[in-house]
C-alpha cells in the first residue's frame, strides 16, 4: 500500500482536502487497499481549515510517507520552521513531493525546488519568483513534473494533480474511470494554461461576447471582421470600435490568440501534426501558426509538441 500524507497546517485552503477522494475512487476501481490516506500537522490534533471548520491530523514523526503534498493557503505566509524541517528531513525517503497553490512556498523554503522548474496559483506566482529567485517558476501551467517534485496551480487544480498522481501509477485507463466517477474531465494536461483567451478579454456586452463565441466555434473558417460583424448584426467599422473599446484588443488579434490557445490544447490532449492542427484551428499552413505561436509565447508550435510527448 502507497501511503499518502496531505499536509495541513492552520488556515489551510479546505478544497485541497479533496483530492483525498481521488485516491479513494482509484482503490474502490483497482479493488485494492493501493493508497493509505493520513492527515499530517506539525503538532498533531485540531486543525481549522480557511472554511473555519476543523479537522483531526496526527503529528508529524519518523514515518516514511510514499507521497507527501503540501495544501495551499489563501494567503502567501511562511512556513513553520517545524514544517520545513519535516519536509527537508523526509525527502531522501518520500518517491514524491507534491504541493498545491501556495503550498510551493514549503516546498521552496525547504530547498526543494532550488533549480526545478515549479508552478502555483497564477495570484501569487510572482511572490514565489520574489522570494526564491533560484526557482524557474512557470505560473502559466496546471501542474508540473520535475523528478521526484510536483507542483500545481490553485483550487481545482488539486484534482488535476491528484488524478496525474493515479495515472502515473496505475495507468491511463485507471485515471478515466475515476474521472468518470468524481464527475470529472478526464484530467487537463499539466501543461494546460490556468487562463483562457475568454476570460482575458472579458469582453462586456452581450454582442461582443456573442461574437467571440461565435469565432471559438468556427476556429477554421474565415473570420473576417466582416464576418464577425455580420454574426451579430453589426457594421464591421461599429463593431471594430466597439471590440478594441471592450477588449484593447483588434478582432484579428483576439481571433489569433483564439487559435493559438485552440492549437495548444490539440497538442496537449491529441497526438496531431503541426500541418493537421494548422489547418483544423484555421491558421491554414503551419508556417502562419509558427509565427502566431512565436508572438504568444515567444516559441514555436514544435517546443510545446516535444515537451508534451515527453
């Protein structure tokens, strides 16, 4: 049995507390005692989580744990010397570290993450990078794998992470079963965007947002601002007005980045050709992709497709 240490300590973010039911649907599917789940705090006993209600920990001890993850926190505090010293002092015996959102910050000030990449709630990425500038911190991802460390972004992405943990373990198949069971999306890529190109452009009028719709529906046909303007009964020099006044963003542009977030999410969850996914986003060619790919994210199409099938 692999056993399993969630890490809480005092105003502790109480949805990380689910990812317990992760590992328990994958013992109900597996038909086996796979995963022991315990509670850990520093001093042991009540600890009151950030929805103000408590819950029974054991002390931390010489227990040697299969997986250890570190919840979150709403807020970006300290560690507790006594939380470090726990982590420092198991990781020569743990085969994974793991934290969620702010829970990075223990990871870090153990000396865990010093020349890993790592990732945590995009809200507090850049108090991370402030504070330990020998980490690569990436706050544009789910979750990250870097050998024995894996670190996630907030909320719900603990479940991502705890679902990347079953896969990695018992396999795919396992993984779409218990996400079928939680009521899930089979897990986001860990290179998946915490953001969308949506809730970017918050667009606020019903038109605008109706014509973004629009777009993302038709990624591969041509969307002209004519075209868009005329999906939602408007003149395309109004509408152009009226977009770039809502968004700070030309149609094109928005269209463009449209595509690109389109394009990455095929790779992460596909195994396409740059040519197939150029040309089902509506880029046409691959060459008109690279370039849109290397003004979004400062590289082409072919990083983000090897790092993926690595």
């Amino acid at each position: 049995m692999q056993n399993i240490g969630l890490v809480l300590y005092p105003g502790c973010q109480v949805l990380g507390l689910s990812m317990s039911a992760t590992f328990e649907i994958a013992n109900m599917i597996a038909k086996d005692e796979v995963y022991g789940m315990t509670l850990l705090s520093e001093h042991g006993g009540l600890i009151q989580t950030s929805a103000g209600f408590s819950v029974n920990t054991e002390a931390f001890d010489q227990r040697m744990f299969d997986t250890l993850i570190v919840l979150g926190d709403n807020v970006v505090r300290l560690p507790s010397k006594g939380l470090v010293e726990f982590l420092h002092r198991s990781s020569p015996f743990t085969r994974r570290l793991c934290s969620i959102c702010t829970g990075s910050a223990a990871l870090a000030e153990a000396g865990l993450l010093d020349g890993r990449r790592a990732t945590t709630h995009w809200a507090h990425a850049q108090d991370l990078k402030k504070g330990y500038p020998n980490i690569k911190v990436d706050e544009d991802r789910i979750f990250i794998n870097d050998g024995p460390i894996w670190t996630a972004a907030g909320m719900t992405a603990c479940l991502d992470l705890a679902l990347a943990l079953v896969e990695n373990d018992l396999g795919p198949q396992t993984t779409r079963l218990v996400s079928k069971m939680l009521v899930v999306y089979h897990r986001r890529a860990g290179g998946q965007s915490q953001f969308s190109v949506m809730q970017e452009l918050d667009p606020k009028s019903d038109r605008v947002q109706a014509a973004l719709t629009f777009a993302r529906q038709h990624l591969k046909a041509d969307l002209s601002v004519e075209k868009l303007a005329y999906a939602v009964n408007m003149s395309p020099r109004q509408f152009s007005r009226v977009f770039h006044n809502e968004t700070g963003k030309s149609p094109a542009k928005a269209v463009e980045n449209l595509r690109v977030e389109s394009a990455r999410i095929m790779m992460e969850t596909g195994n396409h050709s740059i040519d197939v996914i150029a040309r089902e986003i509506g880029f046409g060619d691959r060459e008109r992709m690279r370039r849109a790919f290397i003004r979004a994210f400062g590289q082409p199409p072919q990083v983000f497709q090897r790092a993926n099938r690595a």
